[in-house]
C-alpha cells in the first residue's frame, strides 16, 4: 500500500484548493455534511480503483456523492449495530435491576459495575467489526450494489484472505481521523483538515479496492483534454 501517494496525491490536482474547501464548508451542515463527506471518501476510493490520473472528488456531482454517502452510512450503521444493541441492553439491565433493588447506593453500584464490564466488551466487539465494515464498503463499490455489503459470509471471507491488509488499512482510517481533528486545534482549521483525511482514506481504500478488482456498476470516463 503507497502511504506516501495517498497523503500526496491530493496536491497533484490543480483544484486542490476548491475540492477541498467546500467540502469543508459542508461540514458545518448538521448530519448533511456528514453524509457527503462519507460520499467524497467514497468517490476518491472509487476514483483510485478505476485509473484517474486526477482521482480528487470535484464537486460537479453532488447528487452522486449524496448517493455514495448515504450508503456508506447505512453500512456503518449495520455493522455497528452490535455494539449499539449490546450496550443498550447491558445499560438498560442494570438500570432495571438498579430500580429494582430500592436503594440508590446499590443503583450506583449497578450502573457502574455494568459499565465497568461493558465497556471492555464493547471495544473488543468494535475493534472486531472495524476491518468488517471496511470490507463491505469495498465490497460495495467492488460489486455496485449495496446488498453485497450486507452479504456477510463473502465480507468475512474478504477479511480472512488478507486479515493483515485489512488491519493496516483500519489503523490508517485511525491515522487518516487524527489527521483529521489536528484542525480542531485552531477555530477553523478543521475546514481543512477534515476533508484532507478523508480524501487519504480515500485513497487508501481505492488501494485495496484496485487489489482486489476494478469496480463493478461503474464507468470511468477520462476528461476530455
């Protein structure tokens, strides 16, 4: 995997600047631009995987970033349910048996025990789902259809060919959510920063996406010179 290329490649295109920025901008809209930067990482990765010699996201196809984003949150979200469920449960016993047991000594007890038992579960089962959710967003753009995401025995094959590629490539989606939140330091550098990590993870996945095969449901049209 070029680490190097994936962090430099965004300064190659002459729109660095404009791709970048505005998709800053739409971060500061609540759960939209959350959505569409999901979409810009996505198209990135796709971008990669078919051969652009300027693979940056533009901001001519807003509608297609809206697609993309919007599935890659849906697949996030599947596959974070376990822990979203497991948590809920495990929180809602104790508040139960803490209403049960009458005394709020024996509540705090409750809650905090639970929680003290949950949380290591609950990183393990995260740290697990992780390379899964991954797989499924490459296996997505890979096939061009979102039910393949969800098809988990070929997810969990994806991961078991190449668990050590799949467990770099979450530790730099890590790096890349550092990089990003550098920005937070100064007021509005996060503008910047956010963005710029998510089109390196892009990158990165687009990588793993080419290892694997061009992806399918998709057409690369070279600009026109």
């Amino acid at each position: 995997m070029d680490i190097g290329k994936a962090f430099a490649y965004v300064f190659d295109d002459e729109q660095w600047v404009s791709s970048i920025l505005i998709a800053g901008l739409l971060l500061l809209v609540p759960f939209l631009g959350t959505i569409l930067i999901i979409g810009y990482a996505l198209e990135a990765a796709r971008n990669v995987a078919m051969g652009s010699p300027r693979p940056l996201p533009k901001w001519d196809n807003f509608g297609e970033k809206l697609n993309l984003g919007f599935v890659g949150f849906v697949i996030s979200l599947v596959y974070s349910l376990p822990v979203i469920l497991i948590g809920g449960l495990i929180f809602c016993a104790a508040i139960g048996f803490a209403g049960a047991s009458g005394s709020e000594e024996s509540a705090v007890i409750a809650i905090f025990g639970s929680l003290g038992c949950l949380v290591p579960l609950l990183i393990v089962l995260a740290l697990a789902l992780q390379p899964l959710m991954l797989a499924a967003m490459v296996r997505y753009l890979q096939m061009g259809s979102l039910g393949e995401a969800f098809n988990f025995g070929a997810v969990i094959g994806m991961v078991r060919q190449d668990l050590g590629g799949w467990v770099v490539l979450w530790l730099l989606s890590i790096l890349c959510s550092l990089v990003g939140s550098v920005g937070s330091i100064i007021v509005v550098g996060f503008i910047f920063t956010v963005p710029y990590g998510q089109a390196v993870f892009g990158h990165l996945l687009g990588q793993m996406l080419q290892r694997l095969g061009r992806p399918g449901g998709f057409e690369y049209a070279p600009p026109v010179v």
